[in-house]
C-alpha cells in the first residue's frame, strides 16, 4: 500500500502486566509510530490528510527492527524528514510492518545507505 507519512511519534516507557505468564511484572517498551494516510486516484494532491483517514503502523525501536524496516538507523532528524513523504509500506505475514520503501526523492535516512 502507498502512504503519505502526515507524522512520526515515539513511545518508550514501562508497564506491570496484568495478565499472561508475565503477570506482576514490569516490561519495557519502546516503539516509533508512522501516522498515515492511505494515497489513492481520488485524494488533492494538497490536501495533506485533511478529510483522509489515518492510521497508525508501530515499529518496535530496535536496532535490527530499524535497520530492517528502514534499511539504516534512523536518528531524529531522520525521523523528521519522513513527513509529508509518499512511502509504500510492506507487512509480513502477521500484518506487521516489515519494509518501508520510500517513494518520493532520496530523503536524508536514505543517502546514508547509498
């Protein structure tokens, strides 16, 4: 699917779990978000989201899962220059994201790679 990247959050943070064999116990997390909206024939191309739905695709903050799905870590201004961009977003078989494939000129986290 193609998306327009209308903006990127992180969430890190712990919680107790309530439930499971992990019960009573703190667990860590940390996750970037990608919010976007669905690019189709139909949607103004200045219309940035506005009238469009939007959804939120989570990404584990890990070094493999970064590299993974961006294809080099990433650091804030990275982060910061994925918005407004087109991108196709490719999942794996349990509806994850699994690949990012940006669609629009090379943006800064590309030119590291290349």
């Amino acid at each position: 699917m193609i998306y327009k990247i209308l903006g990127v959050e992180r969430k890190s943070g712990d919680f107790v779990s309530e439930k499971g064999k992990t019960k009573g116990q703190t667990i860590d997390f940390d996750n970037i978000y990608l919010h976007c909206s669905k690019c189709n024939d139909y949607s103004s191309e200045g219309s940035f989201g506005i009238g469009e739905s939007v959804k939120a695709f989570k990404i584990k903050n890990s070094p493999d899962k970064v590299t993974s799905v961006f294809g080099s870590q990433l650091t804030k201004d990275d982060l910061a220059s994925l918005i407004g961009s087109k991108v196709q977003i490719f999942f794996d078989e349990f509806k994850n994201v699994d690949y990012v494939l940006p669609l629009d000129e090379k943006k800064a986290y590309q030119k590291k790679g290349a």
